[in-house]
C-alpha cells in the first residue's frame, strides 16, 4: 500500500495527472492533434484489457503481450474514426479535432447517462472532475447498436479547452415511472 | 435419494461455467441456486467487462449471463432454483430444502461455487433502514429496478464502490460523495475517472463516524483520518443523505465447505478463509471442488474461468474427458486465468492463489 | 452513543462493549463468544456479524485474525421453517 | 423510487399490478417482485422493530443472507422480504421483537 505522500494521479484522485497522460502512450502527442482528428486515450493502469486493440479497423491501437501494457497509439494510422471509443470498459477514449475551426475544437467522449442530450442543444462541457469548464454545443449524438447503449457525444468547445472537456454535465435525470 | 454424476451449487458466473463444461464433456449435471432466477451477481453487472476477447471483453456481465445461461440449456444442464442448499453430508450428499419440501441428493461429483457477501462495517446508526450492502443497491436497481433512495453515500472505493456509484447514478441517484479510509483508490482508475467527471468526490483517508436519522438514515457524519485510522478532531463534516451504502470488501461464502470438513486457509487480501484446492479446484476432499470467490474473491471474469476448470477436472475425474483432452482443455483455461492476474492489480490474487496451491501439498 | 454501544449483531442486538466484556472474562474461541453472548445466534445465524466478533476477538486477544477459527458451521445454511425441520429425518447418517 | 427508463436497461417492462395490504393499508406491487422493493417504491423504510431497543430495520443485505427485512406475511414472522414474491392479496405486518404466529388472514387456517 502506498503511503499519504503519494503524488496526484489517478491512485489518489481518480483523476490521471498531466504527467501520467504525457507518459501515456496512448496520449498522441500536440503535432498529432494539429494534423487533424485523433483519439486520445487516457488508460495509464496496467490492467488485464485489451478490446480497444482489436477494434480498431486501422490498426492503430496496439496492447500486444502481456495484456496488461498500456496501449500503444500510432496517430499516423488513426482517421479518428471513434470505433474504439464505446468499446473501451473504462471509458477512457476520447477523439479530439483540433482542425474543426478557427477557434473550435470537437471533443468526443463516451456518456451512458438519461436524459440524453440532443444535436443542437447548448450543454456544460465538463472537465476531469466533473468541473464546469465552459458552454458547448452537441454537434452528434451516435449510439448504434452496435456501441451496446453506450452513446458517443460529440461537443464543440473553444479549442483551447479541447484537452479540459471530457464530458458532459449531467441534468437532473426524469426518469421515474 | 436422488442421484446424480455432478452436482454444482451456486448459478452463479462461476457454478454455470463449470455446469457448461461438464455437461459438455458428457457428465450429467444439477445446477442448484437457492434464487428464483439463475446467473447469480451476473445480471447485476451491467457494465462492459476488462479482459480480452476471450474473457468477452467490451461485453455487459448482463449479456454474457444471459449467453451462459443459453449453453448451459443446450448443454443439457438440469437447473434448480428456488432450492436452498441447506447441509452437506458424508458421502458428498446434499441436503436440498424447496419450499416446505427437503431431499437428498447424492453426488459422485460437487462442485461448490456459492460466492461472496458483503463484509460489515459497525458504526453508531449503521442499524437503521437505508443502511445496507452497495450489493442490496445493486440489486435493488438494475434487478428489481427499484431506488433505495435518492441520495446515497458510498463507503469504499474499491472495485465495487466505484461501479455501484456510477450505477446509482445511471439509475437515477445523487451520489454525494465516497468516502475511502485508505490513502489511496483500491479499484480501477478508470472507474473512479468515470464518476469523477460525473461530479462525485472521491474523499480518501476518511471514514464514517455515524449515520443518524429518525426512522431512517437522514445524515452521516464523515471525518477524516490519520495512518492509524484515528479521526481527527475538527475535520467532521455532516452530509444530507437518505441511503448510505457499505462497499468495505467481500469475504467467501464458505458454509459447505466448512460443514463437509475441507481444510481452509486464511488469506486476508482474498477475502478470509478460503478452502484449500489443488490447480483442479479439488479441494482436500476427493471429489469436492470449488470455484469463483469462494475460492477467493475476485472478479466475475476469473469467476468464469475458475469455473471452467473445475468443470473440466470434474469430467474427467468422471471419465467423460480423457486425460490428453482434459489437459489441454484445462491448460488453455489456466493460461486465461493467468492473464487475468497479472500487473498490480493482479499481483495480490496472484500471490494468494498461489499460497492456496502450496499450503495443497502441507498438512 | 459510544463505541461500546455500537451494535455488532444486528439480529441479537449484541453490542461491542458486551462482547468485549465477554472476551475480558476469559474467552478465546468464537464458539464460546456466541454461547455467552448470543453474538451470532439469531435469526441470521452470524453471518453479518461473525467477521466483526472474530476481529474484536482478535484484537481484544493480542492474535492475528488468523488465529481466531469460525464458529462450528452446522446446517441449515439458510432460515428453516421449524415444520421443515422437524420433517427431516432423524438420523442423516 | 421506480427506475422506469434506464441508459443501459432499457424502458422497464413493468409487470402485472397486484396488490399487498400492509398494515392495513393497500399498497400496489408488481407480479414476480419481491415484497421487499414494492414496499421501498411505495416510499416504505421501516420493514420491523427490534426486541430489545425497538429499533427500527429494513433492507440491509437484499439476498436473503442477513434477516433484517423480516415481517409477518400471511400471518407467518420472519418472512425475508427481500427474497419472497409478491401475491395479490397477500397481508403483510410490521413485525414487532420476534413477531408474533397468527392465523391466516387469508385462510383463517392457523399457520405453521
């Protein structure tokens, strides 16, 4: 067991900090994100898992052996398709394009929570700790079957804050009888 | 006295993979569950499970119970619910109890796979209704879609404490905080990433000094605390809650084993007391296997695999697997089990695990 | 309240002050904590509280949990209607 | 609370509605759900008081494992409420200490 003294990071805030991301290897690095859309993933825990690898129709995530390695992102073979986004049991796939604006940035993220939103509505972007971090607007809403009731929302932010927004602000559920 | 070739008890993740494989080999198999409806804690995990393909990764526990459930019919596995196991005797007998109706039923095989419960925590008001188990909210919710109210506090941020949130979140509730008494997050970070991002506070070093409320819990009193597990003076807070949910670890469900006379072992990061089995899940009784957490607590996952041995080893110690298929079927079972206990997390079970297998072969 | 008057068996509304009390007089098995104190004779038949007491046992004893065995497991696991019960054959061999 | 539509599970198909009168009062269940959870969405907390402090108790395990649900059902104590089936018409009490035999409201048979 680890002691009080640890450092912030995912063990003492459930939270992954900038240096466990930059250490990531699923993190693509800023030249990456200037080239286009791009997913981003935030899995820095050796855990048994590897669903992401296989979904990838370009072979751009890879986990290989042992199961516990933190995926490996090539970000020139991702189109940023998003596959690999509703598959991930840990939720931590996020696409990010930075080429969407001028000043806009689309930011993608996994949400199983009622209501959902819908295309259009002006939502709370929200950060790594549920924080508010600004007002954005649902450009999509995906959720095929195939994604097994996990939707795939997809916000448009301020650019600067592409890599701050993760989800979205949960309204109130009305969801009895 | 009814007869049969195996007899597994618990249909569960574990007991329906073991029913499954030996039904399969050919053995003729009784799958007991003291519920009215099988699959035992599967259907309650309505997340997408870890692992690889083969351990059906990226697929809901809800989906693969049902799957389990569909090979264990075509496998021509006999399932009984609604029938309490109730003693196990000399000559691997059991005794069942369905409704006001008992019987016996001899087995030349039992494979016990009855699970986990939820361990306590005792603290001032942890008596009054809206006090329970993360496992009753569980249940409760995605079973019996029913709230067991609509603010909660969890205690625990383990593996179960983390999903149970996010789940009472998905079903509707407010969850105000969780609070954890170790330094750090026991479960996946990627589960505490989710309800996180979902609003709740994760509060580490920090425990409930007591729930408080007039028929029903109302309030919780949190505080922090130091290495010791002392509260420290000064730092109480009160929250407005109206369920407080116990998620503090799980111990086997070991009646049976005990009762049958199996020898045990105590290993506290699995659990408890766990009966001693060789790398078939036979324990030190001839013809008495176990599997899933009662052999430790894990996960569903290694529940699953855990269970596929012994349903294999059970085959063959029966004669409907060779020697040469039941080796192989079982090595590529065991190199599934090992992959799922590998890295940190893995570490402890893997050690545990191990300590089981070695204290075997010692009397 | 107190901690003593925290209760440890919620069928049989057993407080931690009376077990330790118990355990005080010179008890060192779980068997004997449950004849005296009816810790784990209730309805449940321990299985909420039996890991509280063996670790009040443990401590209140100077041993490592380890060393406190369970109490004798005897059937029925489960809640039993009496009728039931005295349906059953005499001798289960 | 009821969980009517869910992210993952879908819109609940709701069973039959029957009903259970529980201390006297009518109150509406749904066939094949235990007693336990039509009385929690009814807005019920307290299923029992103790013997000795008469404290109340209710759903702590939901498995059938701790006994704490417990009431009089049918005129028969200790029913684990958390694992028994609803049926229209069942009388279901408050139990009170260890709960008291009584004979069948139903039937007018005496129980046990």
């Amino acid at each position: 067991m680890k002691t009080q003294g640890e450092e912030e990071g995912i063990r003492t805030t459930g939270i992954p900090s900038e240096e466990e991301l930059e250490a990531s290897p699923g993190y693509p690095e800023a030249e990456a994100l200037r080239r286009g859309p791009v997913v981003v993933i935030e899995c820095v825990q050796d855990i048994p898992c590897n669903p992401c690898e296989a979904a990838c129709p370009k072979g751009a995530i890879k986990v290989g052996d042992p199961i516990t390695s933190l995926p490996i992102f090539d970000a020139e073979k991702c189109n940023g398709c998003g596959t690999c986004i509703p598959i991930c049991p840990g939720q931590a796939i996020f696409r990010v394009d930075m080429t969407y604006s001028e000043d806009k940035a689309l930011v993608s993220f996994p949400y199983e929570f009622l209501p959902l939103p819908k295309k259009g509505d002006t939502v709370q972007g929200v950060g790594r700790a549920g924080e508010v971090v600004c007002d954005a607007v649902v450009l999509r809403v995906q959720q095929p079957k195939g994604f097994d009731h996990t939707a795939v929302i997809t916000l448009s932010v301020p650019k600067h804050l592409a890599m701050k927004v993760r989800s979205l602000k949960r309204r109130k559920a009305s969801i009895k009888e | 006295m009814g007869k049969v070739e195996v007899a597994v008890v618990g249909a569960g993740a574990a007991g329906i993979s073991a029913s499954i494989e030996a039904a399969r080999a050919g053995a003729k198999v009784v799958l007991i569950d003291e519920n009215e409806r099988p699959g035992g804690q599967l259907f309650k995990q309505i997340h997408k499970f870890f692992g690889s393909e083969a351990h059906r990764a990226g697929i809901r526990g809800i989906q693969i119970g049902t799957d389990l459930l569909e090979q264990a019919k075509e496998a021509g596995v006999q399932i009984r619910l609604n029938t309490v196991v109730y003693g196990l005797f000399a000559e691997k007998c059991l005794g069942l109890m369905c409704g006001d109706h008992t019987e016996e039923l001899q087995a030349d095989v039992i494979i016990l796979a009855t699970g986990a419960s939820e361990k306590p925590l005792a603290f001032p008001g942890w008596t009054l209704p809206g006090v329970m188990g993360a496992g009753a909210a569980q249940t409760l919710i995605n079973i019996h879609r029913t709230l067991p109210g609509g603010r909660v506090l969890m205690v625990g941020a383990g593996n179960v404490g983390l999903i149970v949130s996010y789940q009472l979140l998905q079903a509707g509730a407010e969850v105000v905080a969780i609070v954890e008494g170790l330094p750090t997050i026991g479960g996946y970070g990627v589960h505490a990433s989710k309800i996180r991002r979902a609003g709740v506070p994760i509060l580490l070093s920090h425990t409930v000094l007591g729930a408080e409320g007039h028929e029903s819990v109302e309030r919780a009193v949190i505080s922090r605390i130091d290495k010791n597990w002392v509260p420290l003076q000064g730092t109480e807070k009160t929250l407005e809650i109206d369920t407080l949910c116990l998620a503090v670890g799980l111990s086997p469900l070991a009646e049976l084993a005990w009762m049958a006379g199996c020898r045990f072992i105590h290993i506290s990061p699995m659990g408890g007391w766990i009966p001693v089995h060789d790398e078939n899940m036979q324990t030190t009784l001839p013809g008495i296997y176990v599997a899933g957490d009662l052999t430790g607590i894990e996960e569903a996952s290694t529940a699953m695999e855990e269970g596929r041995l012994a349903g294999l080893a059970a085959a063959e110690a029966l004669g409907c697997l060779s020697f040469e298929e039941g080796a192989m079927k079982k090595a590529e079972v065991r190199e599934r089990l090992e992959t799922l206990r590998i890295g940190s997390f893995g570490k402890g079970r893997s050690l545990g695990k191990k300590q089981i297998l070695e204290s075997r072969g010692t009397v | 309240m107190t901690d003593k008057d925290v209760i440890i068996c919620r069928c049989e509304e057993v407080t931690r002050g009376e077990i330790e009390e118990a355990i005080r007089l010179g008890l060192t098995t779980m068997n004997e904590v449950k004849r005296l104190t009816r810790a784990g004779l209730g309805l449940c038949q321990g299985k909420t509280c039996s890991r509280l007491v063996a670790d009040i046992l443990a401590r209140e004893t100077n041993r490592p949990t380890q060393d406190v065995k369970p109490s004798t497991c005897r059937p029925p696991t489960r809640v039993m209607p009496i009728g039931v019960l005295a349906s059953l054959p005499s001798d289960s061999d | 609370m009821r969980v009517g539509d869910h992210p993952i599970l879908g819109k609940a198909e709701w069973g039959k509605k029957v009903t259970l009168m529980v201390d006297g009062h009518p109150v509406e269940a749904l066939e094949g759900e235990p007693i336990a959870t039509a009385l929690l969405a009814a807005g019920r907390r307290v299923f029992r008081y103790t013997t000795k402090l008469k404290e109340p108790r209710g759903v702590f395990c939901a498995l059938g494992r701790c006994t704490d649900c417990v009431m009089v059902v049918d005129g028969q104590p200790n029913v684990r409420t958390c694992v028994t089936p609803v049926r229209d018409g069942m009388v279901i009490e408050t139990q009170v200490g260890l709960g008291q035999w009584c004979y069948s409201k139903k039937t007018g048979e005496k129980k046990g």
